[in-house]
C-alpha cells in the first residue's frame, strides 16, 4: 500500500513542502497527520488515485478521520470510489459518518452508492422524517415506491398533492406500498 512516485509528487500541490523533501520522506511519514498538517484536499488526494485502503494504511484508519480529511457523502457518489470505501471501512461506519443529515439523504439518493452501502429509498426517506421538503427532494430521484412501508411515507410529511406534483397516483402508492384505505386518507387521498 506504499505511495507511488506519481501520487508523491501530486501531494507538492499542496503540501508546504518541497519535491524533494516528500520524496525523501519514508512512506509511512506521510501519513494521516502530514494530511492534516499540509491541508491535502479531498480533490488532490482523488486525483492522485490516492486510494481508502492506502489512507488507511498511513493512518486514515477510521471513517471520522476521512471526514477531518475533507471527505462527505458527494465524494461516495464516485462508484468506485465508494466500492474503495466500504472495502477499507465497512458499510455500517460510512453510514454512520455520512448519512446523518437530509441533505445526505438528497445526495445519495438514486446513486449507485445506496448499493454499495445496504440502503434502500426507504431508509433514505426516514432520514427525511417530518421534512416534507427533502422527502421531496429524495422521491423526486425516483420514478416508484416499491417496499416502502406506508408508515415511512406518512412520517416524512409528504401529502397528496406531493405524490401527485411528483407524478404518483393513488393506484401508485397502493400498489408500490401495499398501503391501505387509511393509510392513503392520511396520506390525503
């Protein structure tokens, strides 16, 4: 998991150093405090194909010290770059540092990322509990709401006309959610 040259050289950009002296550093001295220290970007440590398994390998050995790094949920929308995550830190402590908060939720919705960490539209949606607004935002990504239970639908504050601004139907939600006739008439159908 040792540096390349290449990746070596791409952290000159930023760090407050010279070649010379990041060449002459022994692998292991470029680890997760040098990062901090010379404020290396998320964006360079990407474009030097700096990969998770080699951060964590000098120190970026959990998902919070990613995020000191710079890191959030738009950098797990990159598939691959995902896929590098959940190799290096699991899925359920990615979840736990980068969905917290709705806009989390709005960011990862429909991407390949809620494959690659277990989620669903549905546990999207409860993060958007009582905020019709992201709730929105979420289902909007969405062209159906198969498996989400009529309940998660109720609690995020979406309404009919919501579903229906959205292109759902009655017949839709019935269908997609199993929900039931007092389920839609709180939904407001």
């Amino acid at each position: 998991m040792e540096y390349t040259l290449r990746q070596r050289m791409s952290l000159v950009l930023e760090a407050d150093t010279t070649a010379e002296s990041i060449v002459s550093l022994r692998d292991a001295e470029i680890d997760h405090a040098f990062l901090l220290a010379h404020r290396i970007s998320p964006t360079l440590l990407r474009a030097a194909k700096i990969t998770p398994l080699q951060l964590k390998a000098h120190g970026t050995n959990s998902v919070s010290k990613l995020t000191e790094l710079g890191f959030s949920a738009l950098h797990l929308l990159d598939e691959g770059w995902c896929a590098q995550c959940v190799a290096a830190y699991g899925a359920p402590n990615l979840l736990d540092e980068f969905l917290v908060t709705t806009n989390d939720a709005v960011v990862l919705a429909a991407s390949p990322a809620i494959a690659h960490l277990g989620i669903n539209l549905g546990i999207l949606l409860l993060m958007c509990a009582e905020q019709p607004g992201p709730a929105r935002e979420v289902l909007a990504q969405y062209k159906h709401v198969r498996n989400v239970p009529p309940e998660t639908l109720l609690e995020t504050g979406l309404r009919a006309k919501d579903f229906v601004s959205l292109g759902y139907t009655k017949a839709r939600i019935r269908e997609d959610t199993y929900a039931t006739d007092a389920h839609l008439s709180l939904l407001g159908f």
